[in-house]
C-alpha cells in the first residue's frame, strides 16, 4: 500500500483533522513537493510548517518507520536532507546519517480512496472507472487528453528517433520506415518495419525510373521469391521475371539478406490487405515520389498529404492478389479510412519530430491541426470511451484515449491517471452513484 500512501501524500487527500508529528507538533503541509521517479527521497522541495518553523526540504514515505533502516537511509547523506517522513505505521525512530532525527508523521490512508482503488483494480469492465466519466467537468477532460496526445507524440518521436539511428539520420529512409511499418496495419506492422529496414536505399534511387525493379527489390528482400515460399504451380511469367531480376540486382549491388517470409501473416486478411498487395502499393509510391518526406513537409492542408500519399499498383496486381493467384480487375487504391490512419501514425508524428529537431513549432502545430481536422479512429478502444460517456470527435481525441488505454488502463496505472484521481477522490461518490 505504500504505493498508494504516495498518492494520498500526493494529491493531499488528507483527514479532516490536524495532522500531527509523533512529537505532537502541527503539521501544515503548504506543498507536498515534486514527486521523484529516480533514486533519492520520494518528494523533492516540500513546503511544510512543522509546529512554528516552516521547511522546504525532501519527504520520504515508507509503509513502517523501520523501512528507513532496513533501506539504508541513516547511512545514506543524499536523505539527510529529509524534513518529513511519513508513514502509516510507526514502529521505530528515524535517523539521520549525522545522528539527528527526522521528524515523521503517521498518515492514514482514507477508506474511501482504499475502497476506491480496490474497485478500480478489480473492475472487469473497461474503463473501469465508467461510473464518472460522463459527468466529469470538460476542462478536466480536454486537459487530460491534450496532455495524453502530446505523450503519445512524444513516444512516437522517441521511436522515430531509433529508426533514424538505424538510417544513419538520413529522415527520408526513416520515414519509408515507419511509413512501411503502418502499411502493415497492426498485424503485419512489425515484419514491415524488419523487411523496410534491410532495404538497399541507396541502390533503389539508381532505378526509381523503373517500377518493375522496384518490385523486384520490395518482394525479393520480403523474401516472397524464395523457391520454398512461392511453389512452381504458382510460378507465372510475371514470377518468373521478377524473381531472374531481383537475382540480377542481388548479384549487382551485393544486397544483405532479406526477412524471413515467415514473418508475414495472412490469417483473416481480406486480399486487398495482403503483403503482395500493400508491397506493390508502396512500390508505386516509391517510385512515383522522389523525396516523399520532404514533399510532404510543404503540404500545408490534408488534401496535399492525401494527394501525395495516394497509391496504386502496377498492371500485374491489378488483376492478382499473390503471385498466380488471378482476380477480378480492380485499381486498389487505398481507402480514404486507411489513408487517414497513414497520415494519423506516419505524416502527423513525422511533422512533430522533425519539427522538434529543426525547433519548427509551425510543423508541430501542423501535426496538431491535421489532429483535429481528421475524423477519430473506430476502434474498440475508441469506441468502448465512446460508450462510457467520453466525446470522441477528432483523431486527436481518439490518438489521446488510445495512450490513455495502453499507457494507464491496461498496466493498472490508475494512480497516474487524471480520471483515475477523480474516481479516487470523491468520498461520497458511491453513494452518489446508487442516488
């Protein structure tokens, strides 16, 4: 529960009482200080009136007062500067590694945020805290989901970094990268990056002016040529072409090894969303759009980036959906749902971080603008918000419930959460709920 003593600490959901050092001096607690997640006392620079001296200095809690030795505080200088420590249990005297005692104050955690945190981390229902959602105030709700779509952002940033690591910093190989890995939509996302990344780049830019060798370095480094993946039977004269050409250009620029055709699943995909077909849409964008990225950094509205990110494939998988697998004719472009989600998950978090490297605030604000103008998702997590009360209006509503769910709700994260303190809160709300 110590967790949770940290929250009561926090937030100061304290007894409607004076709160007393074991000493018997009053304590006024003016600011409960700045929470620290690293090594050190839990709460740096607390405001604190101790009987008639006033304090800024560090808070430690424990769950038992002999905590502080069993963790090697008296022997440790960086909590001499410990002016408080509060505990639940008081069972021993505290020290200093000079010897002088630290003041500690016994903190009962209320009943009601105990009940309340049981029955969050208890709850089938998802969220689990639906019972308030829907009469919380806006402000609280438009600032818990601007602050929870700027960290989503920001995570987003943070892995686009890694991809440009991987680039040597070159922007217009990552965002292929990542703009491959969203092609794969969720189930294939991961082997899209893995295949995306052992892409000879450089080598592809001395035959962009040819789409047929395109193809043949996107489906021979997907490892869809191999003799044990795609059988004679199916060997058509497009096949056979495609695969003595990608062992011409494998030969030509000494290319690494592909991915493991393993990888790509195709279980309960419709054949517009196979790999065959989403390889042959981004070969036709590659080829087609010369310094993509830096195209779409002068798109100033969303038909631009649609206009620019819009796809198609070649003669071949207009009429097949794999290799001597024929079909209907059909164009296969990609929908305007799926292209919205290629703007939400690769345009928008590419305009903030390269907006963040070059200190650009009018490409962040950009990412944010497209945010808003775009639809929200439908998903299960949207919708499950939508259900519990939320208004779910725009892609950046949905983005921000979206990080709310897999950052906060599925680890159990409620203590963190701003809807989570409203739930916690409250000492009466159940009874107001049963009214």
């Amino acid at each position: 529960m110590e967790h949770l003593l940290h929250y009561v600490w926090k937030h100061k959901l304290f007894p409607l009482k004076t709160l007393r050092t074991e000493a018997g001096e009053p304590v006024e607690v003016i600011d409960s200080g700045l929470y620290n997640s690293d090594s050190g006392p839990d709460f740096f620079n607390a405001k604190l009136r101790v009987g008639d001296t006033l304090w800024v200095g560090n808070v430690e809690i424990h769950f038992r007062s002999s905590d502080w030795r069993r963790h090697g505080h008296d022997r440790d200088k960086a909590y001499d500067s410990v002016v408080l420590h509060v505990v639940t249990e008081v069972d021993a005297e505290v020290f200093r590694s000079d010897g002088t005692p630290v003041p500690q104050l016994s903190l009962d955690i209320p009943d009601y945020v105990k009940e309340h945190y049981r029955e969050l981390c208890v709850a089938e229902q998802y969220p689990a805290c639906h019972a308030i959602l829907s009469s919380l105030p806006k402000l609280t709700v438009h600032g818990w989901l601007t602050a929870l779509q700027t960290e989503r952002l920001q995570e987003k940033a943070d892995a686009i970094a890694e991809r440009l690591r991987r680039v040597d910093n070159h922007w217009e190989d990552a965002f292929f990268v990542t703009l491959a890995r969203n092609y794969g939509f969720g189930l294939n996302g991961d082997a899209f990056e893995a295949w995306a990344l052992t892409l000879p780049f450089r080598a592809m830019e001395k035959h962009r002016d040819d789409q047929f060798q395109i193809e043949a370095f996107f489906f021979g480094q997907a490892g869809l040529l191999n003799e044990d993946f795609l059988p004679k039977e199916r060997e058509d004269e497009y096949a056979l072409r495609i695969r003595k050409e990608f062992r011409y250009l494998r030969h030509k620029f000494g290319m690494a090894k592909g991915v493991d055709p393993a990888l790509w699943r195709f279980l309960r995909l419709r054949p517009d969303n196979f790999p065959h077909i989403r390889l042959a849409q981004l070969a036709w964008l590659y080829q087609k759009s010369d310094k993509l990225f830096s195209r779409l950094l002068e798109a100033e509205t969303l038909g631009e980036a649609r206009q620019l990110l819009a796809t198609r494939v070649s003669p071949y998988w207009e009429e097949h959906y794999s290799f001597g697998c024929p079909s209907a004719r059909k164009e296969r472009t990609m929908g305007e749902g799926s292209l919205n989600l290629i703007i939400i998950n690769t345009l928008v978090p590419f305009l903030y971080a390269y907006g963040r490297h070059k200190t650009d605030e009018r490409l962040c604000d950009r990412a944010g603008r497209f945010l808003d103008e775009l639809k929200a998702e439908d998903n299960h997590i949207v919708r499950s918000w939508r259900t519990a009360g939320l208004p779910v209006a725009t892609a950046a509503d949905s983005q921000a419930l979206i990080q709310l769910r897999k950052a906060y709700c599925d680890k159990r994260k409620c203590l963190f959460c701003r809807f989570g303190y409203e739930f916690l809160k409250t000492p009466n709300r159940k009874h107001k709920d049963e009214d």
